[in-house]
C-alpha cells in the first residue's frame, strides 16, 4: 500500500504488508512492550522465526510499523491535493482543505490499527518512536500548516490564530471523531461546517 512504488507487489512485499498489518494489530491492543512477535507471525500466517528474513529485530518491525502508517497517511494526502475536483480554481484553499480533511478521515477508517498505535502518546509506545517516523510525522503536519494558511490568507478559516494551532484543533477533532468510529464523510461535513466560512459566489 505504500505510494513510493508503482510496480506491482512481490511476494515478498505482500508477506512484508502483512506483518505490518499483524504488528499494527497487536501493538493496539497490547502496547509496544506487551506486543508479541508469536502472535504477529501468527495473524501474518508465518512462523516466528520467519520475520527475521524482512525485518532484523522486533522493534525493527515495531518502527517500520509506524512509519509505514505516516507514510501511508502522507501518499494519501498527496494524491488528495492531485485528485481536487477540475471545476476548482487551481490551488483553491477550500477545495484543497476539504479533499485533506477526507483524505485524512479515510486513512484513519482503513488503517484504523495504524492510527491507534501513531496517534498513542509516546508513554503508551513504551519510549519514543525513531527518527524516520518523526521526520514523516513533521512533513504531514506542516503539509497541513501550509493548508491551514493558505486556508487563512484567502478567508476560508478565521485569521489571527497561529496556523500550527488551528491545524492541531482540526486534526484532533478528526482524530478524536475518526477512532470513535464516526462515518467519515458525516465527521468530514460536520467539520467543514464547524471550521470553514461559507463561501462567497464570486
């Protein structure tokens, strides 16, 4: 599912997925300490031993789990911000910002293991994720600051409030809404409606 590549998936790529998959299971249900390399081959169909032909250690795989859930959410953001609508102005703020809220919404509705364990505060992943999964992390957020202001300079959100705040405040209540379960394109019109001036015909 990773966007970096659009080669068809080996089989080796496929039993990868799957493991991230079964480690993103486990480790939300059980935390990062309590995660069980048995019982991730297991929901992978693998034996134990067979992990340590994609991935050199438990937390190796633990990291790349979470890294793969940034960078699944960051492709996603992407192709949103290729695939706005033709009929919107070029870079229009709204339409952009509408087509990230939804994209965002959808990633935590199909990955909804992986947004569990990315979005656990650190203490529940037993210490701090590595550095590729901050750096992942630090490109989706100011994607989205860099949302939020354009969204500002152009009158779609209220100006005067640092974009970091308002793009904090718009993804913890998509977050909040998304783990609960809520519909995505019913939490992505109720926030639309929260957060964003009507717009103006021109």
């Amino acid at each position: 599912m990773t966007a970096a590549s659009t080669d068809a998936p080996t089989k080796g790529d496929r039993t990868r997925r799957r493991l991230l998959d079964a480690a993103a299971a486990e480790v939300a249900r059980h935390g990062r300490a309590g995660a069980s390399l048995g019982a991730i081959a297991s929901a992978a169909g693998l034996k134990p031993g067979s992990i340590y032909f994609h991935f050199g250690s438990r937390e190796q795989l633990i990291d790349a789990m979470l890294e793969e859930g940034v960078r699944e959410s960051l492709a996603r953001l992407d192709r949103a911000m290729t695939e706005v609508p033709q009929g919107t102005r070029p870079g229009d703020p709204r339409a952009r910002l509408r087509a990230a809220i939804r994209a965002h919404l959808d990633a935590l509705h199909d990955l909804r293991d992986y947004a569990a364990v990315v979005l656990a505060p650190a203490l529940a992943l037993d210490g701090p994720p590595g550095a590729a999964f901050r750096e992942l992390r630090r490109v989706y957020l100011q994607q989205w600051s860099r949302l939020v202001e354009d969204a500002q300079g152009t009158g779609v959100l209220a100006a005067g409030v640092p974009a970091p705040i308002v793009r904090d405040l718009i993804l913890g209540a998509l977050n909040s809404a998304g783990l609960a379960g809520r519909p995505p394109g019913e939490t992505a019109a109720a926030v639309e409606l929260l957060v964003m001036f009507p717009s103006v015909p021109s």
